[in-house]
C-alpha cells in the first residue's frame, strides 16, 4: 500500500471518528443524536413514497387540464379553432399535443405546429409502486429540459386513453421544491420530537442514572463515610427499585468493612495475646511436667487436670492463630484411604483414658480424593468436638459414649458421617453453626473448630453440614467431591502419617 492510499484512509478513519464522536459523550448527548437521526430516517421512509405520489398527482393534473382544454374542440363545429384559441388552450394546459384515443382510432387534438421531439415515454397504466418511485428520482435526477410524453387514462370514460407531450422542467423544479419543503419539514419535527423525548428521558432516566452513578463513585472512594449511602427515593420503578437496592447493599458493605477492621483489629491483638500466652503455657508445662513426677497422691490427682488444662489452652492458642492466618495453602490432593487416615485421627483426638468408645465403619477399600493434611485437621476438629461432649463433667462424675465414622461414595463425591452419642448442640449454637466465636455447643468454647472444618471442606470443593442434633446424639456429614485432574488408579493411594500440631 502506498503512501497516498495510506494517507486517504487515515483522512476517512479522522471523519469517521468525528462523525461518530456526539455518540462517545454523555447519555444525554446520546439519547439527543439518535432520536434526531431515528426521526430523520423515519421521515425518509415517509419522504420516498411521498415524492412519488406528488409526481403521480402532478401527471395526472396536466392529463385532466389536458383533457379539458380537448373539450373546447368537442364544442366546435368540425373539432376546428383558430390558431389563437389553440395556442391559448395549450398554454394553460401546460402541453405541447394532446391526442385522444377512443374507438380504437387515435385522434390529434391539440398540437403546435412544430411540436419538440420527445425524449421519454411514460404510462401511468399498470405501474407499480416501485416504478413511480424510481420514475420520480429518474426525473428530478435527468433535470430540465426534457420532453415527455405521458400516457393516462381520461376521466369520466372520455376514451381509452390520453396522450400528452409537455416540458418535464416544471415538474421537476415542483419536486425540487417539494423535497426541500419535506426535509426542512421532517428537520423541523425531529428537532421539537427530539427535544421533547430529550427532556422527558433527561429527567425520567438520565438525572436518576447521574445520580446513581455519582454516589456509586463517592461511595467507591470512601466506604465507611455514612453520608454517602444514597437516600432512595419513593419511586415505584426500576430507578426506585436499583436506589433501594443500592442504598441496602451499601449499609451492608459498611457493616461489613466495619467488623472486618474490628476483627483485624482483634486478630492483631490477640496474635500478640498468643504470643505471650504460649510463653507462659510453656513454662507453665515444664512446671507440670515436673509436678507429676511428684510422689503424692493429692499432686497425682490433680496434675492430669493440670496438664490437661493446660494443653487445651495452647491448644486454643493455635487454633486462633491458624484461624487468622489468610494464607492458607490450596489443597495437594491425592487418592487417600479413609479408612487408615480415620484411626490416626482417633488416636490424636483423645487420651486413652477418656472414656470414648471409636467405631469406625469406613469401608477399607474406599479412597478420597483430598489432602491428606487437610482432611486431617478436618476430621480431627470433628472427632474433638465430639469427645469433649462426651467427656464433659455431669452430676458429679464423667460423661462417657461412642463416636462413630462411617463413609460412602455417592457418584463423583464421597460422603463422611460423623456422630456422637453426646447431649446434642443447644440451640443457639445450632443458630450460629460454623462461626467462629459463635458457634460453640460448650461453655468457654469459641466454635473455632467448626469454622476451620468448614472452611478445609469448602477448599476442596465440598461442603459441611449439621444433619441431626438431639438429645440422642449429633451427626455432621462432609461432602467431597473428586477432582478431574487427579489420577484415580489403584497406584495412586498414598497415606502420609500425621500428628496433630
């Protein structure tokens, strides 16, 4: 491509990106351009027909003027005038022959001596729609001074037909001026309908969108300012329904960056708390350590306690700070057996003393797709849960029962049951289930737990769920799907042994 070719396109891209630049701005200024241009190309479709109906109206004028300047000859005794009178009849009929034909014959009535040669022929008989429109731009395109000749049919069955041969010049001067008069016309009316449609859309659309807009944008930059939650109006369309919507969704944002920062707020410091905490836990469990090799009945009672209570504290320590850690890794996922993976949570869940009886039901040759590590912690915050229920204190001595797993494969996900034979969750923790601080079914607890196994669960793909609670026992169910890009031959189980951190 040559250099002058290159330059003409970049002079027509220029024209087009300034043509199309009233449509780039506002909505006003958009909604104004294409309800002119839509108004426009309306009168357009009104304006084709119309010229052509004028130029039919025309013709068929000239053939009654025609026509009737024929009857002056009727009256005369052998159809004869004189030279005046024929050119005065010719003249306000706007012709230069007329010819009659009736009876089959065709009959000369009025004609110049020397009338001009004649450049087109037309029959109005028969025509169609399309050839009155394309008749009529043939005439104002060919412009003036050419010599028709028309043929029509004459009113009140005077004949067959009439012939008239006249200059097309007025007739295409008539619709120069008629299609002038139809532009400025049609201009006219788009500029009122578009103005009119412009103001009512203004203040109908336009101004509610700005509204929405700018306060989405003042919203945007400062959240937590009150004042920049829209006021909605009491509007019953969809303007009114997207300002209460937005007015309700922005109240809940707020609401939501302000517990996230108090909770951020909280998770500093209590990392910090953690910190110390577990410091003084240390020490505390180097003093107990060495209080149970004390050979003293009184002291080997109350150690076991000791340790015990001590264990749950920093137990709770690292529960708080997993829980706010925001990093936690996507799971490695591999085929595991279950069955195997549930005996290591059993003996990391409780002490050998406690009086809780473990009844594993998987089926040996079932395998999850999961990590292992991950489905570990899962299991194990379950299996914990449960056992501090049944080892609770009631009435004076030790709450003892059995927890059972059990398994089965559902398609292309596998389903884990864990129940208790415990007193069941009350009912505010049944309310608050799976939020951290909230959730808890103990005295002193935090619901940790179960928010960290909902949140492992949620991380492959799964989900948890309370499917009974009651005086008789709690049974949760894990939900795990399998994952397509993980190979699932008998070769790709693997059981990496874990304890609990």
């Amino acid at each position: 491509m040559n250099a002058t070719a290159e330059k003409a396109i970049e002079i027509a891209g220029g024209r087009l990106a300034r043509l199309l630049q009233p449509l780039r701005g506002s909505l006003s200024r958009r909604l104004l351009v294409l309800t002119v241009l839509f108004v426009m190309l309306a009168e357009v479709l009104i304006f084709v027909p119309s010229v052509a109906n004028f130029r039919l109206n025309w013709l068929e004028q000239r053939l009654a003027a025609a026509q009737i300047a024929s009857l002056a000859l009727e009256a005369r005794p052998g159809n004869m005038v004189s030279p005046e009178l024929r050119e005065e009849l010719l003249q306000n009929a706007q012709v230069y022959a007329v010819a009659l034909h009736r009876d089959d014959a065709r009959r000369l009535v009025l004609s110049e001596d020397m009338p001009p040669t004649v450049d087109k022929i037309f029959d109005l008989r028969g025509m169609t729609a399309m050839d009155l429109v394309m008749d009529a731009f043939e005439t104002i395109f060919e412009g003036e001074g050419r010599i028709v000749l028309v043929t029509g049919q004459p009113r009140f069955g005077a004949g067959e037909s009439i012939e008239i041969v006249f200059d097309e010049t007025p007739l295409c001067r008539a619709l120069v001026q008629y299609g002038k008069n139809i532009f400025l016309l049609s201009l006219f009316i788009s500029i009122i309908t578009a103005g009119l449609v412009y103001l009512v859309l203004h203040f109908v659309l336009v101004r509610p969108m700005r509204r929405l807009t700018g306060n989405m944008v003042a919203f945007r930059r400062n959240p937590e300012d009150a004042r920049r939650v829209i006021a909605p109006s009491d509007r019953a369309d969809e303007i009114g329904v997207a300002e209460r919507e937005l007015s309700l969704m922005q109240k809940e944002i707020r609401a939501t960056l302000t517990q996230k920062a108090h909770l951020a707020a909280l998770g500093a410091a209590v990392s910090k708390i953690n910190h110390d905490l577990r410091n003084i836990l240390a020490s505390a469990q180097l003093i107990s350590d060495r209080m149970g090799a004390i050979d003293d009945p009184a002291v080997q009672h109350l150690a076991p306690r000791l340790i015990a209570s001590i264990d749950r504290a920093s137990d709770l320590c690292t529960k708080s700070l997993r829980f706010g850690r925001a990093d936690e890794p996507a799971p490695q996922r591999r085929n595991i057996p279950l069955a195997s993976l549930a005996d290591e949570v059993a003996e990391a869940a409780w002490a050998e003393t406690d009086p809780i009886r473990w009844i594993n039901e998987v089926p040996r040759d079932l395998v999850v797709d999961a990590d292992p590590d991950q489905l570990f912690r899962l299991l194990l915050n379950l299996a914990r849960n449960a056992a501090q229920a049944l080892t609770e204190e009631a009435a004076g001595r030790t709450r003892g029962g059995e927890i059972r797993i059990s398994a089965q494969r559902a398609a292309d996900h596998v389903h884990i049951d864990i129940s208790d034979t415990g007193p069941g969750l009350p009912p505010k923790a049944r309310e608050h289930l799976f939020e951290p601080f909230s959730g808890s079914g103990r005295a002193g607890g935090t619901g940790l737990g179960l928010a960290i196994a909902a949140e492992l669960a949620r991380m492959h793909g799964g989900d948890i769920e309370l499917l009974r609670s009651d005086a008789s026992g709690t049974t949760f169910r894990i939900c795990i799907p399998d994952d397509a890009s993980t190979p699932h031959g008998p070769g790709e189980m693997e059981l990496v042994a874990r304890r609990p951190a």
